[in-house]
C-alpha cells in the first residue's frame, strides 16, 4: 500500500501548512489564486498517475 502524492503550482498567493507530523507525509500547502498545473504520482517521486477530480 502507498499514498499518492500531489505537486501543483499556483499563481496567487501559496503557504505550506504546518500542522502535520513528517509521519503524515510530503507537507501540504493551499492556493488563494489559480492553479496553473496539477501532477499526479502513485507514492512520492514515482510514476505519473491521472489526477482525481
């Protein structure tokens, strides 16, 4: 089993939200503006999967 992973870029204004533990994986961020692209992996740094709507 393997969580998916998620990178996005914005155009806006972005911060990375801190309350979460490294246990809980990659550190999250919000978008207040548009995303511009979303990418996809299966677990961390592996293949490109469709993102979910």
């Amino acid at each position: 089993m393997g969580a998916r992973d998620r990178t996005c870029h914005c155009l806006g204004v972005e911060w990375t939200l801190y309350d979460r533990r490294p246990a809980d994986g990659p550190r999250q961020s919000l978008c207040v503006g548009v995303v511009l692209s979303r990418t996809c992996y299966r677990i961390t740094d592996g293949p490109v999967i469709e993102c979910p709507r």
